[in-house]
C-alpha cells in the first residue's frame, strides 16, 4: 500500500506536470522536484508505518503484566507469565479437596471406640485406662513430631494447627480428653524411636515402632480405616480386652459406622498397634509386619467446606468449566463432600470412582492405559476417590490426550505434594499450595496459591478471560484507526497529492492507537460477565462477526466525516480550502479541524471500544480504571496543546472556540453512532457470516441468569482472540513468502502467548 502511495503519487505529479501542463524539466527547478519526490516518500512511509498494527506486542504485554500483578492479590503468584492467559481457556480443573475445597482444619468430631459409637467426643472417664492409654500413645507417638497443636494467637480464637492436619485433629483429640500428648513425647523422644513407617499413597497408612520397657516392641499403626480394618485381627472391647475381629465383624463395622460416618463427609482414621513379645520380625518385609493388628478406635474427622467453594463451583459450571474432585479420602467421603460443594448434584447421571474401580475401567489385560476406554470415562466422572498420584496424571494426560469433542480439553490441576509433580507438570496449568505445598510441587507448578483457595482458581480463570478481551478491545480499535488511516491517507493523496492527515500528525495518531491505547484498553479490570460466557475455543478466528462488524461501522462514519471535511469543510466552516496547497504552505485551518476532528473520533471510538461484545453501555465500569480515564484526559490535553501551540512542526494553527465545538460534537456522535451499531443484528449481516469464520448460531449458549446489557452481539462471542504475531514474524522473515498481515490476522486460529 505505501509503495503503490508513493508510485500513484509521483506519477500523478509527472503526468500532471509534464504531459497535461507540458512543463519543460528545468535544471534550477530539480531541487523543487526532488523536494517534492521526498514529500511524497514521507507520506508513503507514513501509510505504512499506520497501516501496520505494531502496537499489539505492546497491548500484550502490558495486558499480561498488568494482570499478573493484579493476580498476586488475588492470591494468584503467576510462575509462567503463558499460564495466566491460558486459564482463560480453561475447560476442565482437577481439585484436590483437603484445603482447596475444604478449610484444611480437620477435627475429631465422631469415635467409636469398644463397640460404641461416639456422636460427640465423649469424657475420658468413659474409657479404661489401657485403653485410654493406647489411645493416647498410639496418637502422641505416631504422628510427626513436627504436628503439634499451639495457643491460639488472639484470644478467644483457635488453637493453631502446625504441621500435617490430620495428625493436628488426633492431637486435638488428645487434648479434648484432657490428656498431654507433648507429656508422652517428652517421655519418648523421636531419636528413641525404633522404626518408623512413613505415610505413602500406597498403603495409605504410618507406623512406629518402639520398644517396651519389658522388652519387646509394640508397633502403634494409623490409616485409612477401611484398608486397616483389613490389617486386623483383633479389636479392643468395652472393658480394654482383645477380642477376636473377623471378617463378617469388619463387614458389619464399615455397613455400620463407616459408611454413616463417610455419608457425613467425615474422613475415618483407624488407630491400631501390635505387639512383638516373643522374636524380633524382619522390619523390612512390611507387608509381613502390617498385619494382626488390633484395632483401637476409628475416628471421624471434619473438614469443613469453605464456605466461598460452592459459589465459585456454580460460576464454574456457568463459565462452562467441569470441576472434578481428586482426593485420597473414602469414596463416600468424597461424594458427601462434593455433594455439598456442588460437584455433584442430585440427578446427575455422573460417575464417583475410586482409584482401583477407575484403573479397572481405562486398562486392559496388560495393564496398560487404553484411550478409548478412558474417553468412556472421564466426562462424566466428577469424583476419583482413594486415587494416588499416579491415578490423578493419568486422569489429566487422559483427559488432555481425548479426541472427544471439537476441541482439545484445557486442564488446570492442583496438588501440593512431591508425587503431584508429574501431574502439576502435564497439566496445561498446575496450581501448587503456597501453605501445604511442597517445594517440588510449587517448582512444577505454573502458579501457586497462596492461601490454597478453590476461589483462587476461578480469579485466574477471570483474569486469564480478561487478558484475551483487553488485547480484543484494543485490536478492535486499532483496526478501525488503521483502515481509516490508510483509507484517507492514501486517497487523500492520489486526489490532491497531498495527504489529509500529515506525517507528523499520522505519527501522533499512531502513538494514541499504540502506546497510549494499549495502556488504556489493556488494563480494563475484569467483572463477573467474564464467568457468564464458555471458554474460547483453541481453534476460533481472531475476529468474530460483531468485532467486524463494529471496526467497517466505525470505520464508515470515520471515513464519511473526513472526506466531507476534506472536500467540503472549507464551505461548512466558510475558511479558505487547505487542498493543494503550494510546498512550503503555512498550515491552514482546513486541515487542522480535519486533523482534530479525526482525532478526536478516535478518542471517543476508544470509550465505545471498551465493550466488543455489543453492550450497550459503554461506560459501564469506567471510573473503575484509573488508567483509562487518565490516557483519554491526558490524550485530549496534549491535542489542545498540539493544535493551538502545534504551529508548523504539527502543521496545525489554533481553532476558534466554536470550529472546536464542532469537532467535539462531531468526535462525540461516534458515541451515538455506536449505539446504532450495536442495534444492528448481526446475523442480518449477511455478507460478515464467512469473516473470521465465524461461529454458528448453535454453537453458541447463553446463560441468561445475571446478565446485566448484552444484547444479540453476545450470543455470538468471539471465540478467538489475539495472538498472531508470531506468525506474522515468520512470514515476513522467509524472503519467499509475501503475505499480506490483514490475511493472517483474519484466517490465523488463536495462539498461546507464550509461542510468541
């Protein structure tokens, strides 16, 4: 386009001057001619330095700057600059529930101890005391002695929980029946202890060993209560005796206290020990040493719900997201606990697993993972109980790797230990836990929550939504300044060999559309509106139909009030015309209201642009960003400044107060022109349905719930959005390939930021 300028305009001027006026080619008239050549070069520079869309790296990265800081005190601490976009596409989150979905202060509300079930923490005296001393040592002794309960820090408040929350709710179990666990400790310390145990995903339980003050040992065990009752043989009654624990007993065990406990959203915990009287066993064969068992007490522990996780859940399922609970608890548990989270809902026809269950369902008789059995499974499964961390990375690899559906699932997992690295890896977004997380899962992880909040979550999923829109809004209205840009400019030049708009005014232009625009529009704060949409698609144009529809509308009144003020102006406004003027012309008043009249249409154009889904209220939230109304105000100052004190340098000379009304109220029924635009359906629009691609009618919900001014326009979201640049950049550094940008911004799918 500069180029074809530059030719059309020195043509113009040869054949004029020297064909039509049959001037002779004077040797003292050459440094006039090549002044002229230079003029015509400048405007063909000028053409293409607006014509190309610079500005859009800027807008990307001061929109994704902007939003990662915002994000830390949304409790977001964004690790990979990527992952903050790319929750915006979101389409699936993996939670765990111990201190994501739940409050992570766990305690001991229900027992049952000596065939008696416990509703409430009864009074020690109830126990014997053996069996109020088993229960005390196998608690104190075998948790880490890094857990322990602490005054609380204000009065009135909590005792503080430090360490592992499961071990802090048996201590305060302890601690309710009036014992001294830190007593037990001190008696025994951790460098006495014997053997230890540890807690794995496998077994799901902990053991410690010590030695009796008679000789011998006694191992004290804790775990998953439906897997220890299995370890056991025996079992503790009323009065503190072993009797025999058999099979049917088991049964009748799970049938009549854990399920009602787990259908409570308890999580049961089976305390056990074991003497070793008469020869020391082999410690290292651990399935040998985990069994004959005694069981002591399985108690009941609570985690409550946080009481913000079902709402968030609800926005969730609107904004088109599928939360599923990943957890090591009981299944009934699980489900209980989704129940009241929202996850699952009665009359779901949706699947609660467990980890065994699950891999049973996706492997054949080789035990390897077959995709098309999963793709049977994962999109109605919403809970995954007793799951280890390898359950959960095939569930994420699974569920990314799935061909179901048109697009390519977004996954966004949680995990704060050492075995969900693989998964916080894998996962297109991993969240760790700032509190509860591990070094290696926070080392793995994209971002980390800092208070391991699920409402965090969904902040990110708003702000990652919010940075697509920014960069749409701004590109929406950069294409609208550009194709009326070049438009005048390269019209304007081949008519009166002068362009309307010149080189030092363009680059002015170009530095609203650019910096100052980019700053404005891409640090819009995000609303609720965000979460009332489905995910863009992977796959979707970078400009839908309303986008186009709004930049050729704009651009129409833009394009038809400059051209009646270049040829027409010098009579609305009764000066003298400004069109072919001789070189070295004073600037006129012609073309300064041209000038500011076009400027001024982009400043109010900038307002309309806030909103790209057709609102109707433009100015909806607009004293919420301190930024925007600080870029217009400044914007329009310096435009005074230029036009009354601009003088030559600006070719511009000082209005009078009612030529600068005009040019107001002309800047201002872009405004007006606006609202006639967003009246118009767009699907009425017959010759915008092939634009972009754009998406049909049936692909496209709505939730109607909430909606505050969103029109027809909405229904039609833009399902893609802003990242070409790369591809733009390789095209134009293979010296064989010549593609025009305007083809890859309209054809080009979107781009992650991070393959910029």
């Amino acid at each position: 386009m500069s180029a074809l300028t530059v030719v059309i305009l020195i043509l113009y001027f040869v054949v004029d001057n020297f064909v039509v006026q049959r001037r002779a080619w004077l040797p003292e008239c050459t440094p006039v001619y090549i002044q002229y050549f230079v003029k015509f070069f400048i405007i063909g520079i000028t053409v293409l330095v607006v014509a190309v869309p610079e500005g859009l790296p800027l807008a990307v990265t001061i929109s994704l700057a902007y939003s990662v800081k915002k994000m830390m005190k949304d409790n977001n601490l964004v690790r990979h600059l990527d992952a903050c976009e790319t929750m915006g596409n979101a389409t699936a989150i993996c939670s765990d529930k111990t201190g994501t979905l739940t409050m992570n202060r766990m305690t001991v509300v229900q027992a049952y101890v000596g065939n008696t079930h416990y509703r409430q923490i009864p009074s020690p005296d109830v126990f014997p005391p053996k069996v109020l001393d088993l229960i005390v040592n196998g608690i104190s002794i075998n948790s880490a002695y890094t857990s322990k309960i602490l005054p609380p820090e204000k009065e009135g408040g909590l005792p503080r929980q430090v360490g592992n929350k499961t071990e802090c709710a048996l201590l305060g179990f302890v601690t309710d029946l009036k014992q001294d666990y830190q007593a037990v400790r001190n008696e025994i310390p951790e460098e006495t202890l014997f053997k230890v145990y540890t807690f794995n995903s496998v077994r799901k339980s902990m053991s410690t060993v010590i030695r009796k003050p008679e000789g011998g040992f006694r191992m004290f065990s804790k775990g998953a209560s439906e897997i220890m009752l299995r370890k056991c043989n025996r079992i503790l009654d009323k009065e503190g005796e072993t009797i025999p624990f058999k099979s049917e007993d088991r049964d009748d065990m799970v049938r009549n206290v854990i399920e009602p406990m787990a259908s409570e959203g308890l999580r049961t915990i089976c305390i056990a020990y074991r003497d070793f009287d008469d020869t020391e066993p082999m410690w290292d064969n651990e399935n040998e040493i985990l069994t004959e068992l005694t069981c002591i007490m399985v108690v009941g522990i609570e985690d409550p719900v946080r009481p913000e996780v079902p709402d968030a859940i609800r926005k969730c399922k609107r904004a088109g997201i599928t939360v599923r609970m990943v957890t090591g608890d009981n299944v009934n548990t699980a489900r209980a606990i989704a129940t009241k989270c929202g996850i699952l809902t009665p009359g779901d026809n949706l699947l609660c697993l467990e980890g065994k269950e699950f891999n049973r369902l996706i492997r054949n008789e080789k035990g390897a993972v077959e995709q098309e059995k999963l793709d049977k499974v994962w999109p109605k499964l919403r809970v995954l109980a007793r799951s280890s961390p390898t359950d959960k990375h095939t569930l994420v690899k699974g569920i990314i790797d799935s061909t179901v559906g048109e697009q390519r699932q977004v996954v966004a997992v949680t995990g704060d230990g050492t075995n969900d690295g693989p998964a916080l890896k894998k996962a297109d977004v991993g969240f760790a836990m700032g509190i509860a997380g591990t070094d290696v899962a926070k080392e793995a992880s994209d971002i980390i929550l800092t208070d391991d909040n699920f409402t965090s979550i969904v902040k990110a999923v708003m702000w990652g939504r919010n940075v697509y829109d920014s960069i749409s809004k701004f590109l929406q209205f950069q294409l609208t300044v550009n194709v009326v840009a070049v438009i005048v400019a390269f019209t304007g030049a081949c008519i009166t060999q002068d362009s309307p708009l010149k080189a030092v005014q363009m680059l002015w232009v170009n530095l609203i559309m650019d910096t100052f625009a980019s700053l404005a529009l891409a640090t819009e704060p995000p609303t609720d509106s965000l979460l009332r949409r489905h995910p863009y698609g992977r796959n979707k144009p970078l400009i839908s139909r309303t986008m186009m529809k709004n930049i050729l509308g704009h651009a129409v009144y833009q394009l038809t009030v400059v051209f009646v003020l270049v040829f027409a102006g010098e009579q609305l406004f009764d000066i003298d015309s400004g069109r072919k003027a001789p070189l070295h012309a004073p600037p006129s008043q012609h073309y300064t209201i041209v000038f500011n009249t076009f400027v001024l249409m982009q400043l109010f154009n900038e307002i309309n642009c806030r909103k790209i889904h057709g609102e109707k209220n433009v100015f909806a939230g607009i004293y919420h960003n301190a930024i925007f109304c600080s870029v217009v105000l400044g914007t329009f100052f310096c435009q005074i400044v230029i036009v009354e004190f601009g003088g030559k340098p600006f070719s511009c000379t000082s209005l009078t107060l009612e030529q600068w009304l005009w040019c107001l109220f002309i800047g201002i029924g872009e405004l007006l022109w606006g609202q006639v635009i967003s009246a118009i359906p767009t699907e009425s629009l017959k010759f915008l349905k092939e634009v972009g691609h754009g998406a049909d009618e049936e692909e496209i919900t709505k939730d109607a719930e909430g909606m505050e001014e969103i029109d027809l326009a909405e229904m039609e979201l833009r399902r893609g959005q802003i990242l070409w640049f790369r591809g733009l950049h390789r095209i134009q550094t293979q010296g064989h390939c010549k593609v025009s940008p305007f083809f890859i911004l309209f054809n080009c799918p979107v781009r992650e930021v991070s393959h910029w």
